[in-house]
C-alpha cells in the first residue's frame, strides 16, 4: 500500500513538473507562435501593376515601411492593418480590389516584416507604430476620408486605433 502510495506521488509530481515545463516554454515562446514575419532584402523594389508610392517611416527604435496604392478619384483612403503572416507583398490582390472600389490604400508592414526594421519586442510598439503610420495617413488626407481596416492580428491593433480617433463622440443614455 505505501509503495501504491509512493506511485502515486511521483506520478502526480511528474505530470505537475511536466505541466509547469510546458507551461514556462510556451510563455516564454509565445511570441514565435503569434508572429510569422517574412523579411525582404533592404534595397528590394517592388514592382505592383498599378500606381504607387513606398516610404519608410522612422518610428522609436526602427523604421516602418508603408506603400500607398492610389484610385483614380478616390472617395477616400484605406488603412489596411494585415494579419500575422502577410506582408506588403503579398497584399496586392487586397489592394486592387479597394483600389476598384474608388479608394486609396495604405498598408504598412510591422517591425521585422518585409523591409521594415527593427523586431517586435512588445504589444505597446504595436500600437505606437500604428499612430504614427495613421499620423502619416493624416498629414495626405482628411480625418473624415480615413477608414480603418483590418484583418486577423491586424484586427487587436486597429480597434484601439480606431477608438482613440473616432469621428464620433459615445455619450451613455441617460
């Protein structure tokens, strides 16, 4: 019975360290699960089908590189917030298709993605780096021509963007 007993502990106190291992390793690996980046050579040029321009903005730390896709006469201008796995790159089919709707796009791509520079190291420069892309945005359109869009990852991004510039101002019900 006391060996049955002694079993049982070692038992318990494997699977609880095992469980504590996993545990410690997917937090401390967490952000190689979330983030896929796919990193282009510096000097790498791309060459979409329709009208565009690219700048790299300088934000704390790295640069951050952004294409703007025009319209012909557009009814306004697309922030476009990309999933964990995208980059400017891969988002043309995105951009042709706001770009037939009437509207210009900007995409930007995250630190360490493509060929902005830098690497993710916490959810605050997220956020940072997204103000000073919509900053940027700002300075070529009107408040009220801006929407917000975006896509997976893109989306814990966008939201408190989009609510710290809302065209609206939420009163509650009295």
């Amino acid at each position: 019975m006391a060996k049955l007993k002694m079993i049982s502990v070692w038992t318990l106190a494997v699977a609880v360290l095992g469980y504590l291992g996993i545990c410690g390793y997917l937090y401390f690996q967490q952000e190689r699960f979330i983030f896929h980046p796919t990193k282009l050579e510096p000097n790498y040029r791309h060459t979409f089908a329709g009208r565009f321009d690219e700048t790299m903005l300088d934000v704390d730390g790295a640069q951050i590189n952004v294409v703007r896709f025009f319209a012909n006469e557009p009814k306004g201008v697309l922030l476009y917030v990309h999933g964990n796995g995208d980059i400017i790159l891969f988002l043309e089919g995105i951009a042709a298709y706001f770009i037939g709707l009437g509207f210009d796009i900007v995409i930007p791509d995250y630190r360490g993605y493509g060929k902005s520079t830098g690497r993710i190291t916490n959810e605050a420069e997220l956020h940072s780096d997204m103000e000073a892309v919509y900053q940027y945005v700002l300075s070529e359109y009107s408040k009220n021509d801006v929407t917000i869009y975006a896509q997976s990852l893109g989306t814990g991004i966008a939201i408190p963007l989009a609510a710290n510039h809302s065209r609206q101002t939420i009163r509650p019900n009295n």
